[in-house]
C-alpha cells in the first residue's frame, strides 16, 4: 500500500477518535459520570433448614436494624435448642459466621459467640447453632446471624427463636402445602379446598388481586387463569403458639391471557390451628395477586396497556399536559412511555428481565413514589424500604432519583439510611414524600416532618410531635396543615405551609372551640370544628372529639363550604379523589348512635382529553386494570423497549437522621404483619384482638397477645391477703399484693404517694414489681384474661370505685381479693363480669 495513503488512514483515524472523544466531553460537560446498570444482587438467602426442607427464608441487612420492632418470622426448636441454618453461597461466600441471641426488650444481648458447627456442601454454608443459655419456654428471642468478611460484618440476618414442645409445626406445615399445591389442580382441590374454606356473601369474587376466605370455590382455584408455579413455595411462620400459626408463602404464577405470556407475585396468608394428628383447622385464609406490567401487553384496537390483575385502588400515574408522555408504577417497577418517541422504558425496579425469578430481587420489602415529572418527561421519584441490589444491597432507607428522560438515565441525589423494618416505615413513607424545586426533600418519620437539602445534604427536623393521622397532605404533597397540639382535644391552632414557597398561614379555634385537620381536596384544606362541651373521656380514658362543623378553605383562608347538621355530627373524615366521606352519629338518651354515611362532593369535572385508568371483566381473570389515552393519541405500535442505565456517583450520598424524642407508643401487629401504632394500649389491643394479633410496647416487649384462652386458671394460692380500710387506698393495696407476689419489697407509702402525684399506674406497677404495667381499660373480659393466663393477677374496679385483683377464674365462677374483706370471694362469673363492664371494664395488670 502506499504511504502516503496509510499516512491519510491514520491522520483520518486520529480525528475521528479526538472528535469522538471532545462530543463525549461537550455531552457531559460538568458532570464527571460513568452510566452503568444496577449491580446485580450478590448477598446470600439464608434459609432455616427444618424437618428436611426450607423455611423463612432470611435476607441480609449490611444496615442495622432496631431489633425492637422486628417480627418477620419465627423459628420454633425443641428443648435442645438447636437452629440449622443453610446460607446460599451465591455471588457472595463468607465462609466465617458469628451470632447474637438477644431478648425482645430493648435488644438485650443474652449470648453470642462464633459459630463452630459449620459444613460446606451443595452450595451451600451449612449452619448449626445450640444455645448455650436455658431458654424459658414460649419466650420469644432475637437470632442475629453475622455473616462475616475478616473482622467485619459483611451482612446480618434476623428471625425470631422459641422453645416449644407442642406447636406441631410440621403437621401445620404439611397441611399449608397441600392446600397451596391443590390450588393448581382443579380436582385435587375438591378434595382438599373444598371442605376448608368458608364461601359467602362477605368473599370477594370480583377481582383475583384479593381473595380471602369467604371467596367462591372457582375465585380461590385462579378462575380460568390455569396458571403455573414459577417459584417453589418457602413458608415463612410469620407467629406461631400453642393456639395457632400464622403461615405465609410468596412464589412467582405465570398464565397465558390473549396468547400474551404473564408473570404474577403472588403472597397467601394462612391461620391454621392444630386439632389432632388427622385434622388441622384453616382459621383464615388470604391471598394477593400483582402482576407483572409487560410492553407486551398494549391493546392496539382499544388505544389501551393492559396493566393486569392489581390490587391498587389508588393507582399511581402522572401524565404530562398534552398527555403524550405518562409514568407509572406497576409491581414495584416504575415505566416511562413517550408516545411522539415510540419507546417504553423501565425506569427502575429491582426485577429485570434478567432476574425476574431471583429471590433477593423479588423480595417485596420496599415500594416506589412518583414525586414529580417535567414536560419533557423527567423523573424524580423515591424508592423506600429494603434494597434488594444496587450499592445500598441489604440498607433500609429512602434513595431519591431523577431520571432524565432524553438520555434513558438516571441519577442518586439521595440516600437516607434508617433503621426500622419496611412493615414500619412504610406507613410514614405513605404520609408524605416530597422534593421541591429547590432540591429541598421533605418526608415524615417517627412523628415528624424531616427536611434534607438534597445539595448539602444538610438535615433538619422541620416539624416535631404530629401524628400522621393529624397530618394533612395534599394529593401532590405540595401542601401540608398541622395542629399545634398531638391531639384534637387539645389543638387550639391549625398551620398550612406549602412547601414550595415555604409561605404559610393559621387558623385559630374559637373560644371554647377545638380544631382537627382532616385533609386537602385539591389545594383546599378540610378542618373540623369541635365544641369543647362535646368531648367526652370514658372510664377507659378513650377521647371522644365529635366534629359539629367542617369547613373547606382556600388559601386566602376564606371559607368556600361548610358542611353542618343540627344534632349530627362527624366521628371519622376522610378525603379522597374530591369527595370528604363522613361517618356521622346522633346523640340520642346521652349515647352516640351510628346514623347514615354522608359526603361533601368538591370534584371538578374529568376532561375527556385525559389517560384515565379504570377496570375492564374478563372471565379468564375477573377484573383486571388497563390505561386509556385520549381518543387524539393513536398507540398503533408496541413501543419499544428502553432499559435504564444509573450513573455512577463520586461522592456519598447518604444521610442519617436523629431523633431525640420518640413518643411512648404501642404496635398492632395483626394476621402475622405489622397494622399500625397507638398511644393507648387499650386501642392497640382492639385492634390486635380483631385480627389474632399481638401489641409490642416502644421497647419490642410483648404486652399482649391473642391467645385462646384457657379454661381455667389460678394464681390464688400464691397470693397474700392484704387489707386496708379505706376504698381510695384499695388500688395501693392491689399493687402491694402484686409486689409481694414477685417477691419484691413494696414501700406502700411511697407507692401512694406516687399514686397521689397522678404517675401512671403502669409506671408505679413497673416500680413496685419490677415487671412492665398493662391497661388495657375498655377492652372486653377475655381480653384482660390474658394477663391471668400468663400468671399475672389481673385488677379491675367495681362501679363504687373499689379495686379488687382477680386470681382465679373457670367458666362458672370467678375467685377475687377485695382489699375491704379478710378472705377471698368466689362469685358467678357472669354476675361478676356485669359488675365489671358497669364500671367501664377496668383491667390493670403486667407482663410476665
């Protein structure tokens, strides 16, 4: 070749690399970035090996996490109690492993060490642990498995432990594993689901996304989905006793509908008794179905995506103004699709198409929230919760993005680390997530509203002591009103911020008037009035703030409706879509009585010209969603298929926040999941007892607990009689008689005095006990039965203010200390229990 030709290539060649490399420095003039994919998953499962096959599967925290709070699943052992554990090698091979066996109060560390029973095989790290420490029986623990990388931590993994003896875990277990291998054998099922479950009236069987068991025959067997299991089964105990278990079972179903190919979550809760060896009892059955959103899924003759079987009432979308280009969330998978590009792009989720079935991927611990969308279609958005992969695998937190919409990528402005479990975080994370123009994220945790500057990543606990239920927050997030007090009964003044502007105005109550924030409809606030004279406190100490008057008001703080009636009034208001619905009573003979349902309307009429989601019956699937577009937008063609790429930040982006105050609260756990907090035990308790719970207090300790209660009972003959004279003295003397009986040394003048000086009898029973004090005033008998069950004399109170302690009860009669009296009475338990309930259904006891 000639050489002056090979010197023309080169010179060519050279131009067109430096011009390569000046376009790639113009694109990203500024910003020193690489955009890569999110790291795959690469912390091992960790499964409890029982009776020869898995359960609970745990996953890997590289974050703490309060223990106080934790109840994912528990492990049930024998009197030699040994834990197996088996570790799925996977991406990740620790090799070394360390454990913590702490108590549920406070996370105390009872024993730890290394662990030396360690095999490798099958891939897998075959874990073996014994206790050292005699466990008390029925008493639940902490397991904190530490997968270690040299001295460090790499990953931690948590459940439960208890020692048991007559759980029957394995014939439960049996019994939930047919019944979950029958459902996708329609003959099958007739012999084992038939006879199980309960159909009637109160069964869904209108939409396969929710179904429980008072659900048809057919809606529990799939309807005519015919679908298949894409997952094994892992049973993970969510609670378990000698009453009952709660068993839960997430895998993966896949079905065919219109010659389209899907994949569903699918998650079943089961409460199952034990009856005898032959027969187990299916107390309660649930099930939830998510699709998978697939491009394939687009109805070119309905101008339609067919979104699929969800059970999402308050679906998450935005669009902008022409309409032409809409994200939304499906299955925790956020989508972005241009119309005028002809693409659809999976933003973000941890389930690509390249794992879809991977465990830790699919692990359901976390959730996404739409913040914003600009007219060119970017992205800001939170992903809160567990992270399944990526640099922050195995944290909890919130991580803020934006993504750009123009170059399929997206960017970490944000990450805040916390320590609570999702089933916790979540309900504030509902509450409110916002980010405004000025790079300011607001968000509320533990009764407060944090702000962080997503710049400076500077924090701020921007507003203290609201309960989220106090909290108004528009539908955007933009605005928010809140009371200057906890509660209603108090709240005097009411403030509106709109966290924009950062302007803000109050409103005062009237004289002898209270206020109570209910919501916003559009960009107006809802606010109720109470007058002071309705309050009322129940011998329970329950709260009653009846609204006489709602009033809707703008932001120049002028009333534009008012909704009243002349002796109704409103116990409970909700917003929603622009209509307030109203749960109202009359006061009738001095009583609140239940009268009809009422709404106030404040809803704008829906354009035509608008995406619209709504449900649309198929007899394969029942109800399932779709999104429409406007009749001018033509989806003519599948859209194509973009996938996101993350850029890789230099710098940290993490933050941590503290708290200094953390309000004394109780946590209804129902069903084996988390429900919500209370500040009063008595409404937890309720709550509990409605959906065979149990209530944790602030510190993680069991306070009660659904139980079938026990025939009879006694605690009697390990009570000491001690009297005194005067009715007032007669709850002193209830506690000294407790005190005396856990081998304390009460000063019973010191404990009137500190009765005298209004301290929460809870507070003084913890003093003179050294045990933590129940009141659970309000709750019915069996309820406070519970207590005595667990060898915990119970005091109640009679309607002339006499406190008597309970310590022996039957189905017929009921023994009790009445400190006026010098012996012990047994009475008729069904004339006893009607003194009690006449006195407002006092029960004062302690955990034991």
């Amino acid at each position: 070749m000639d050489g002056r030709l090979i010197a023309k290539i080169l010179i060519l060649f050279m131009i067109f690399v430096g011009s390569i490399f000046v376009v790639n420095k113009i694109d990203n003039a500024g910003v020193e970035e690489v955009s890569v994919e999110m790291e795959q998953a690469e912390l091992p499962i960790v499964y409890v090996r029982y009776k020869d096959s898995f359960i609970n599967a745990l996953h890997g925290y590289t974050g703490k996490v309060d223990t106080t709070y934790f109840r994912d699943t528990i492990t049930p052992m024998d009197y030699g109690q040994t834990i197996e554990l088996w570790s799925d090698q996977g991406n990740v091979n620790y090799g070394t492993y360390e454990y913590e066996l702490r108590s549920q109060y406070q996370g105390d560390l009872i024993e730890n060490g290394a662990v030396t029973e360690l095999n490798q095989a099958d891939g897998y790290d075959k874990i073996r642990i014994t206790f050292r420490t005699k466990l008390e029986e029925l008493q639940e623990y902490v397991l904190v498995l530490k997968a270690m990388s040299g001295e460090d931590v790499g990953a931690r993994y948590y459940t439960r432990v208890v020692v048991e003896n007559d759980f029957h875990t394995e014939k439960l277990l049996e019994f939930v594993q047919n019944f979950n291998m029958a459902l996708f054998d329609k003959t099958e099922a007739e012999k084992v689901i038939s006879k199980s479950i309960e159909p009637n009236e109160d069964g869904n069987n209108e939409y396969l996304s929710e179904v429980d068991i008072h659900s048809s025959f057919d809606t529990i067997t799939f309807a005519d989905l015919n679908p298949s299991q894409l997952t094994k089964p892992i049973a993970s105990i969510k609670e378990i006793d000698d009453s009952y278990a709660i068993i839960q079972l997430k895998y993966m179903i896949s079905a065919t509908e219109n010659k389209v190919p899907e994949n569903f979550y699918v998650t079943e809760d089961y409460r199952v008794r034990y009856v005898d060896e032959e027969n187990v009892y299916l107390l309660d059955y649930k099930r939830t179905q998510e699709a998978l959103f697939t491009p394939d899924n687009v109805d070119l003759t309905s101008n339609q995506f067919k979104i699929g079987i969800t059970k999402d009432s308050d679906y998450q979308y935005v669009a902008n103004d022409k309409q032409t280009k809409v994200a939304f969330t499906q299955a925790r998978q956020l989508w972005y699709y241009d119309y005028n590009g002809g693409t659809i792009t999976n933003v973000y989720g941890f389930c690509q198409n390249d794992n879809f079935t991977d465990a830790r991927v699919t692990y359901d611990e976390n959730n996404i929230k739409i913040l914003n969308m600009s007219k060119d279609g970017d992205i800001t958005f939170a992903v809160y919760g567990y992270m399944n992969r990526g640099v922050h695998e195995g944290k909890v937190g919130i991580a803020v993005y934006r993504f750009e919409a123009n170059k399929d990528r997206m960017q970490e402005i944000l990450f805040i680390e916390n320590n609570k479990p999702y089933s916790i975080l979540k309900e504030d994370m509902e509450t409110l997530l916002y980010l405004n123009q000025d790079g300011e994220f607001y968000y509320f945790d533990n009764d407060s509203v944090v702000k962080v500057d997503t710049a400076t990543k500077k924090s701020e606990i921007f507003i203290e002591d609201v309960l989220n239920e106090h909290l108004a927050v528009s539908d955007d997030n933009h605005l928010i009103g809140y009371p200057n007090e906890l509660l209603p009964e108090n709240t005097t003044q009411v403030t509106v911020l709109d966290l924009d502007t950062k302007k803000s105005w109050t409103l005062d109550a009237e004289s002898g008037e209270r206020l109570e924030t209910i919501g916003f409809v559009e960009q107006d606030l809802i606010l109720g009035r109470i007058r002071e004279g309705d309050i009322e406190v129940a011998l329970d100490k329950t709260v009653t703030c009846p609204i006489s008057t709602i009033d809707i008001i703008n932001q120049n703080k002028e009333v534009v409706k008012t909704y009243g009636s002349t002796g109704v009034y409103v116990m409970e208001a909700t917003a929603k879509d622009g209509v307030v619905y109203l749960e109202r009573v009359r006061k009738i003979n001095g009583e609140f009585e239940p009268t009809t349902q009422d709404f106030i309307t404040y809803k704008e009429q829906e354009s035509e010209d608008e995406i619209k989601v709504a449900y649309k019956y198929t007899d394969n699937a029942y109800n399932q969603l779709y999104m429409t577009f406007p009749k001018y937008i033509y989806v003519t063609n599948k859209p194509k298929l973009m996938i996101t790429k993350q850029i890789v930040n230099e710098e940290d982006t993490t933050v941590k926040i503290t708290f200094d105050h953390i309000n004394k609260k109780f946590y209804a756990y129902g069903q084996g999941q988390y429900m919500t907090d209370y500040l009063n035990l008595n409404e937890a308790v309720r709550a509990a007892y409605e959906n065979a719970g149990v209530v944790l207090d602030e510190h993680g300790v069991i306070v009660w607990r659904k139980i079938a209660v026990k025939d009879y009972h006694t605690v009697a003959d390990k009570i000491k009689i001690y009297t005194v004279a005067d009715v007032q003295d007669t709850l002193s003397a209830c506690i000294y008689m407790m005190g005396v009986y856990e081998e304390k040394n009460p000063d019973l003048s010191a404990m009137q005095q500190d009765l005298a000086n209004d301290m929460p009898v809870e507070d003084v029973i913890l003093k003179y006990t050294g045990r933590q004090g129940t009141d659970i005033t309000g709750c019915d008998f069996e309820n406070g039965l519970y207590y005595l069950c667990k060898d915990a004399p119970v005091i109640t109170r009679f309607a002339d203010g006499t406190y008597v302690l309970v310590t022996s009860y039957n189905g017929e009669r009921i023994r009790y200390i009445n400190p006026l009296e010098t012996e012990d009475i047994v009475e008729s338990r069904e004339e006893f229990e009607g003194k009690v309930k006449d006195s407002g259904n006092v029960f004062i006891s302690y955990v034991r």
